[in-house]
C-alpha cells in the first residue's frame, strides 16, 4: 500500500450474538435445570455406562495384541479412549477423562499412532481400569494424582 491508498478497515458485524440472543440472553434457566435433573436422575446408570466403556476399551486393547497394530486396530482403540475422554468427567470420572486424553494425545496422530508403545498404551488403560475398580475419581485422590502425573510425563516425554 502506498501512503496515497493507507487500506481500509473493514468491521464485520457481529452476527452471532444476535443468533445467541446476547451474553445470556437465548438460555432458559428453567431448561437448564431440567438438563440438570435429568442427568442426575440418569446418574444411577453410570456406574454399568463406564463399565460398558470399559469392556469396550479392553475390547479395542485385545484386537490390537491379536491382529498386530494396523491402521484399523489403532483406530477402533483411538475412537473408543475418546469415547472415555469424552465421558468420564460426565460419568462423575474426572480421573478418566485425563487419563483419556493422554491416552488420546499418544496416539492421536495417526502417522506416528503405529509406533506408540504398547507399554503405554497398557499403562493408560490398566491406569483407567483401575480407577474405575478402585473408584478413584479425581487426581485429588494420592493414588489418582501419581498415575495420572506418571502418564502425562511419559506421553511428553515421548514427544507426543
């Protein structure tokens, strides 16, 4: 640009408060509350919903030790450690879903996902079946807290 034309700003409008209805503005509370009772009144059936998770973890884990770590093995066990990163926090498993996530972040990347460690990947699923056997929900927990700073350190030590 020279000085003769110094450009032009150009402000967008802001059309997605409008669509929201302003900071608040379009959440009923009364919804929100009954989100909220129907989760709680749901809570009675998370404990076998994390167990269900669980199963197919494990499930995910033997098909990759009997088939070898293929694409297709290592996907199916990804989509099912991110089904848990998604819903321990929501099945009262905040512990889970960290775990969850550095099991995710190991083998999120699927040029690198045929070289992570079994090792690992091991320690990340026994660390959750553990914690749901245990019930050690949260890294409050001594034992929580061990495990899960133990396995994020690995993961960021292997680069991942």
């Amino acid at each position: 640009m020279s000085q003769q034309n110094p450009g032009q700003v150009i402000q967008v409008p802001n059309t997605l408060k409008l669509k929201v209805g302003g900071r608040f503005g379009a959440l009923d509370p009364s919804a929100i509350a009954k989100a909220e009772a129907a989760l709680k009144s749901l809570s009675g059936n998370f404990t076998q919903w994390l167990q269900d998770e669980v199963v197919k973890l494990e499930t995910a884990r033997q098909r990759v030790k009997a088939e070898g770590m293929t694409a297709d093995t290592m996907e199916f066990l990804y989509l099912r450690a991110h089904d848990l990163k998604g819903l321990g926090t929501t099945y009262e498993y905040p512990l889970i879903t960290r775990i969850g996530a550095s099991l995710c972040k190991l083998i999120d990347d699927k040029d690198k996902r045929l070289s992570a460690p079994m090792a690992l990947i091991d320690a990340h699923i026994d660390g959750i079946r553990a914690a749901v056997r245990d019930e050690v929900k949260t890294d409050d927990h001594p034992v929580g807290k061990v495990l899960i700073t133990e396995l994020e350190r690995m993961v960021t030590e292997m680069g991942a």
